[in-house]
C-alpha cells in the first residue's frame, strides 16, 4: 500500500497541532501558577502592612481590643505563609538540637507576643481595674433592678 504525500502532510499537521497543544498547555499551567504566587504575595504583603498599621496603633492606644486585633492578624499571617508561602520552597533546616527551623520560628513568634501581651496587660492593669469595679457596679445595679 502506498502512503500518498496528501496523507503525510495530514499526518504531520497533526503531529505538529499535537505539540503546539502540548505547548500551550504548559503555558497555561505554568501562567497559573505564576498567576496564583503573585496573588499569595500581595496577599501576603497586604497582611503585613495591615500588621504595621495594627502595631502603631496599639503603640498609640495600648489597649486590649487593638491588642486581640494585632494577634488575630499576626497569626493569620503565620497561618497563610505555613499553608502557601512555606509549601513553595521545600526547603528544611535543622539546628543542632534537631528542631525543625521553621517551628522554632513560629514558636518564637508566639513567645513574643505573649511576652507583648503581658507588658499590655502590665500597663493597662490601672485600666482593668477601674474596668472591674465599673462592672461590679453595673452587676450590683442589674440586681437591685430585678
């Protein structure tokens, strides 16, 4: 049987769509996932100047409201680099104890900010207290009312 040239150039067409598919598929994957690590960054560069702002502003007021908020985004922000920024690069550095690097780090963010928390709640502990008594009052008056 004889191949005629008619064929070959149909059969080569499709070989050469078949690649150019191929291609183009990549691309697309690979703008994807650029497409979804841009997003994590600026996500994550949102969350960061949002805990800037928080932290001058609870070194303005110092009060416990703007310190749950400082908390609340800091560990937000710890969550989305563990769940994204961390899952791209990995990478694993142990100290000589054989403590994972980036646990170490978590746990000293969370060290600092109870350390935070405390020295807040150190100052403010004149503001607590009025707090306190203001509440006593106010249950004392609940009861006489009922």
């Amino acid at each position: 049987m004889k191949i005629k040239q008619e064929m070959r150039a149909q059969l080569e067409a499709t070989k050469t769509q078949a690649m150019n598919n191929q291609k183009g598929e990549r691309k697309f994957d690979a703008l994807v996932a650029s497409q979804t690590q841009k997003l994590q960054h600026e996500q994550l560069t949102e969350l960061v100047k949002n805990i800037t702002l928080q932290g001058e502003r609870l070194a303005r007021y110092r009060s416990i409201k703007d310190l749950a908020k400082y908390k609340r985004l800091v560990k937000d922000f710890v969550k989305e680099a563990a769940q994204y920024g961390m899952d791209l690069n990995h990478s694993h550095s142990f100290n000589f104890q054989g403590n994972n690097r980036k646990l170490t780090i978590v746990k000293e963010i969370d060290e600092r900010l109870l350390r935070l928390t405390e020295v807040i709640i150190e100052q403010e502990k004149r503001s607590i207290g009025i707090l306190d008594v203001i509440g006593e009052i106010k249950g004392l008056l609940i009861n006489l009312y009922s």
